[in-house]
C-alpha cells in the first residue's frame, strides 16, 4: 500500500513538474543555413507581425536556405497566451482543416557566389484559417521529418473588441526631459463585453518590437465606466536609447552607406562597416529609421529576392573608455533568431576594438550596439549608444482579455504610439 502511495506521488510530482517547465517559443533559427527570416503583413515590409481575425489580411513570410539543393518544407502553427506559453487549445479549435501545410513558392537564386533557395509564403490561405485571436508561434521543418524545425517565429491575430490609445513623454516619473520615457494607455470597450477589468485584461507592452525589455502589466491604475487607465507604472519606463545606426550594402560597385569598401574574397563579397563610436556622451542627432527592421534589396537586380547575393558583414566598434564586466551584442531585426554567439562581438586586444562579423544578404539594415551586464538579460544602450529622451521609438501595447471560465487569453486590441512625435 506505502509503495503504491508513493508511486502516485512521485507521477503527480512529475506530471505537475512538466506542466510546470516552460517551453522555448522565442524566435529561434535552429538551422544554421537559413538566412534573412521576415515575416510581416503582405505589402507591409516594416509593419508588426499581426493581422484582424476573420479578415482578409494576410502575413508574408520570406526566408532564404543556402544549399545547392531544394528542401521540401511545411509549416504548422501553435496558440499560446500573452506570456507566449503554448495555451490548452488543440488545433482543430484554432484552426480549420490540417495544422500543417506544405511551401511550394521557392526559387533558386540566380547570378549569386552563394547558392540559395528563397522561400516565400502567405496565411492564411486556402489551406488554413485560423479561428482563434492570440498569440501564435510558427514553425518549419523538413516534410519527411516533422521533428527537424528549422526555424520559428511568431505573430498574433486580434478581435479588435477593444479601442487602446497610447501615449508616451519624457516627463517621466523618475527624471524630466533626461534619459528615459515612460508610456502610458487607455483601454476602452463596450459595456458587458469584460466583467472583471483588474482580473481579465492584461497588457504586453514592447519598444521596437525588442523581446529582452518587454514588460507584462496586468494592474491598472484606475477604473471607470468602460476605461481602464494604465499611468505612473515604474515599469512602463523604459530607457529613451538612441535613434538606430544605418549601413546598405545595396550595390557591391559602388559606394554604399554607412560602408567603407565592398570587396570579394572567394568564396563571398566581404562589407566592411565604417568603424562606430560610442554616442552616450554625444548630443542627440535625429536620424529616420526604421526601428531596428531591415529590407533586402540589390539595386542592381529586377528581382532582390533570388538576385541578392550575401556578404560576410565586418562591424567594429571602438570604444572610448573601459566598460564593466558583460557582453556587446549587435541588435535589429535581422539578429532575431540568431544564437548569441552569432551577435556577440568579441574584444581584439591588438587593436582595443570589439568586432563581429555576421552573413547578411543585401539590403538596408537598421543595428545598434546593446551591453549586457555580467547575469543581466536585458540590453542596456545607456553604455553605448546612450540613452537621449527625444529619440524616435516605436511603442506597441498589446491587450489581452482571460475571461472567466475560457481556455485561452483573447487577443482584443492594440495600440501603437511614437515617442517624439
């Protein structure tokens, strides 16, 4: 009877210490041959990964895989919560027909020292519908082997039941017109549609759509009617950071930005980045960007996809002054996915600079330079790019709604607001 006891204890503490661990749904790229991952809204190259549920929007995702041969893939996808946990949904309840789908739009790269095939899709489409708002975690794989991920990425469908008005200042409650800018919002919605505002809605907050400084807000600071007020949240401070560097490498003839030479070393081109400098100590310089996105583009070709070559990418940093303990790393979205390993730039004693070199493929590019204190896990840009209240940033607030006795959180609205603007 004792052993029979115990056994039940020991599966019960197993089976609650599974449940438990949380599964890995960052953006990863598992397989070091893909190559210039995007996904966003069709004819909407720099916009945010969401689309309107039952509409007729569609997300396009685009990526390349550097082999002389054709890989046969399919995607699937998964719906988790706003923490971007898979939720308790199976798939026949968020999506209609087969949770899987094959890629049959990719071509073959042409007039390029690198051999490529460029894979292009859209949804949903005639082979899935999604029936549920979310968050949804994309991944492909090989056709014979479902279990050989190369890859995921994520993107969310909204109901819009709810309005969200986003602002941003400077006036911060912690400094005033200084190094920081803090966000605040107001969500609005029609009566009866959320009972229990303070235990149903919960709210994501991003800056350029980074992962490491997100903030999950789920407390209000007041409700009334049919608002809820988020306001004066130490969290929803962020530090101001600097508008993002930019380089190209849209043309290998000729003089392109933000780059000194464009050279070729068999086998690949070879960009070497003019040397960056530390700007915490400089006064702020406005700058259009994009907010960390980048677009593929040989100025050269009638098609960039599949006429786009890649070049090995040489940045160096020279810094002024010794930092503390902790890694540089380069950010944009083209260092989404990546292993940090990939974008950790490493110190050269010889010439006291840090240097990294990534494959990139043609095209313009927004990075920037983030240090990572010795056990942090954010990026902090006080150290490097510096921290300047007017820059531009891209603040998007996502809400979700957790009704009582739902499997699931219900994408229901989001806001986006510019800070400087």
């Amino acid at each position: 009877m004792l052993i029979r006891f115990y056994s039940i204890a020991v599966c019960l503490v197993l089976a609650i210490s599974a449940f438990a661990q949380r599964v890995d749904t960052d953006i990863r790229i598992f397989n070091k041959n893909i190559h210039s991952l995007k996904i966003a809204p069709v004819d909407k190259p720099y916009g945010v990964p969401i689309i309107a549920l039952g509409s007729d929007e569609q997300l396009n995702v685009n990526f390349d895989l550097i082999d002389y041969d054709a890989h046969y893939l399919r995607y699937s996808i998964t719906h988790c919560n706003a923490d971007w946990q898979p939720s308790r949904l199976i798939d026949s309840e968020f999506v209609s027909g087969f949770n899987q789908a094959d890629i049959t739009d990719f071509a073959q790269s042409e007039g390029t020292f690198t051999h490529y095939f460029n894979y292009n899709f859209t949804f949903p489409n005639d082979d899935m519908q999604i029936l549920k708002s979310g968050n949804y975690l994309l991944k492909v794989s090989e056709q014979d082997d479902p279990d050989n991920v190369l890859f995921q990425t994520r993107f969310s469908v909204c109901e819009h039941t709810v309005n969200v008005a986003v602002e941003t200042t400077s006036r911060t409650d912690i400094d005033y017109n200084d190094a920081h800018q803090q966000v605040s919002f107001e969500v609005t919605y029609k009566p009866g549609t959320i009972q229990n505002p303070y235990q149903e809605l919960k709210a994501l907050v991003t800056q350029n759509s980074r992962t490491d400084n997100a903030v999950m807000v789920e407390n209000p600071l007041m409700v009334g009617g049919n608002k809820v007020t988020y306001d004066h949240n130490p969290t929803l401070i962020f530090n101001a950071g600097n508008e993002y560097r930019r380089m190209e490498t849209v043309n290998v003839n000729a003089l392109n930005m933000g780059v000194s030479r464009i050279e070729y070393f068999e086998p690949y081109y070879h960009a070497t980045v003019n040397p960056d400098q530390p700007r915490a100590a400089t006064q702020y310089l406005y700058d259009q960007t994009q907010f960390g996105r980048f677009t593929i583009r040989n100025a050269e070709a009638n098609d960039s996809h599949t006429q786009a070559d890649y070049i090995i990418t040489h940045f160096t940093l020279e810094p002024d002054d010794m930092l503390p303990k902790g890694k540089i790393y380069l950010q944009g979205e083209f260092t989404q996915g990546l292993s940090p390993s990939a974008t950790q730039l490493r110190y050269e004693p010889e010439s006291g600079t840090y240097t990294c070199d990534i494959m990139l493929k043609q095209g313009h590019y927004n990075y920037q330079y983030l240090f990572v204190p010795d056990g942090g896990k954010v990026g902090l840009t006080s150290y490097i790019e510096g921290d300047k209240y007017q820059t531009i940033n891209e603040y998007l607030v996502k809400i979700y709604s957790h009704p009582m006795g739902e499997r699931y959180d219900h994408f229901v609205g989001y806001g986006v607001a510019y800070s400087g603007k």
